[in-house]
C-alpha cells in the first residue's frame, strides 16, 4: 500500500498557508460526486457538513454516530486532492478525554482541519460552561499537537445558532477558544457586517471562519473588505439540491408534471466530469 503520509502532510501545509492571508471561499459537500465537481471549479480545500452528510442517510443533524463520521471523513479525504475541514460537531463526546480520544481518530482519517462545537444538544442548556468548553478544545488540541500538530483547529462558538444572540458572549468565547489553542475561530449565525467586523477585530491575529448559509446581499469581496479569512456554506448546498429534488418530487407526485426537471444537470455533463 502506497504511503499516503506525504500527500496528507502536503494538504495540511496548503491548507495553513491558506489561513495566512486574503480570504477563500471553503464550500462544503456531503459526497464524493459533490468534491469531484467543487474541484473541478477550482476550489483550494473543502470542508464536510454533517447536515449534509445526516440528511443523505436519511437522519437529521446532529443524528450520525462517532463511527459513522469517521468513515465518511476517510472517504472524503481520499475522494479529492484539496485538503479537507472536517466539521466534527461536538467532537463525539462530552467530556475532555472523550474529545481526545475522537479528535485523535479524525486526525488518522488524513483531515488538514477539524472543528470542535461548544453545543450540548440539550435545549434545557444548549452551551457547555465556559470552563468545560475551553477544556474541551485544550484536550482537542493537545490531542493535534500529540498526532503532530499539523491539523487546523476550529474553534465554534454557537450562541446564535442555540438561541442566544449575544456578540459579548460570542467574542467572550471566541478569545477563550483561541487561547486554549484554536488555530482559527468561528460563530455561525452572525451575519451584518457590524457583528463580522467586531468578531474579527476581537480574535485577531486569528483567521474568522463566516458561515454564509443562506441568500446573502454581501458579495465574497464585501466579506473579505470586512477581514475575514475563510467563508463556509455549511448545509446551505445540501439544502439547494434538496429544494430542487422536493420540488420535482412533489410536482410528480401531487401534479402529474415532470416539470421540475427542467433545470436538472445533464447526465453527459456529469458522466463527463466523473470519467475524467
């Protein structure tokens, strides 16, 4: 078996030198056809979605295990030659060591980044402790750092996405993260361009991740003006191909029409770019 080690310390490197300077767009697949084609667009890495990934095994966010993860990390990573973010929800456990533990079986997927949530998933308390949270990404990063230290370390504050909109409290967390060793911050759910220019002013000298996961008026250039690093979608492109299967679903199944495939792919195209 081929040493894959290079092409992985290779990807990891690209993958820091693009967190230096400027701003990239990181857009996020849920399969492997879906990484071919962002490749083909020349996209310069790609991040997984465990929306996307959940909802094409037919569960919801948040539904997939520890195991189920880990096997897609390893298909996506060896599907593309661009370095992969592996959006690692909570890091599969609840405390410290069980973080380790999960963040040392990602990094042995060949992942150049991995992000680590502060979400519980219990809507009674839906953020660990500030204490816990900060644990939490230390035990992820020393668990990088002892798998050699070349993995990108996110650090997720999700306040707005749990229903607690308080900047304070985000950037609070935020600076935390980043000195427990965060390589890169983010707070999905902040959108005007006042919250992003506080947010990156706040970690600064870190890189700030924004989530753009809907229409947005601002443009990849405005967002990077603003001095953010690095611009995700999230699920928002597993939802897209979702409206566009739903709605030609149902136009079949209420309707009799087979209008809604109208603007669907052409199959030339596609067996075109996936025998290459």
């Amino acid at each position: 078996m081929a040493d894959t080690r290079p092409i992985i310390a290779a990807k990891r490197h690209a993958f820091h030198e693009l967190h230096k300077a400027g701003c990239f767009v990181i857009p996020n697949p849920w399969d492997v056809g879906g990484a071919h084609f962002l490749q083909s667009l020349g996209f310069k890495a790609l991040a997984t979605t465990s929306s996307g990934f959940a909802w094409s095994k037919g569960r919801p966010d948040g539904g997939i295990s520890r195991d189920m993860a880990l096997a897609h990390l390893h298909e996506m990573v060896a599907a593309t030659e661009l370095p992969v973010n592996a959006d690692f929800e909570s890091g599969f456990a609840v405390d410290a060591a069980g973080v380790a533990e999960s963040v040392r079986l990602a990094c042995a997927t060949g992942v150049a980044g991995l992000s680590i949530e502060d979400s519980t998933g219990d809507a009674a308390r839906p953020l660990y402790d500030l204490d816990t949270a900060v644990e939490r990404i230390g035990a992820a990063r020393a668990a990088i750092d002892k798998a050699g230290g070349d993995v990108l370390l996110v650090g997720r504050a999700e306040c707005f996405f749990v229903g607690r909109p308080d900047l304070e409290e985000t950037i609070a967390r935020l600076k935390a993260y980043a000195q427990a060793g965060a390589d890169c911050l983010y707070a999905p759910g902040i959108h005007t361009p006042e919250q992003i220019k506080a947010v990156v002013s706040a970690v600064a000298p870190k890189p700030f991740n924004l989530l753009v996961g809907s229409a947005s008026k601002l443009t990849v250039q405005e967002i990077a003006a603003l001095g953010v690093r690095r611009i995700s979608v999230g699920g928002a492109l597993a939802r897209a191909a979702w409206g566009g299967f739903m709605r030609a679903a149902r136009l079949l199944a209420e309707q009799g029409r087979f209008d809604g495939f109208k603007d669907a792919a052409s199959g030339r195209e596609l067996n075109a770019l996936f025998g290459k």
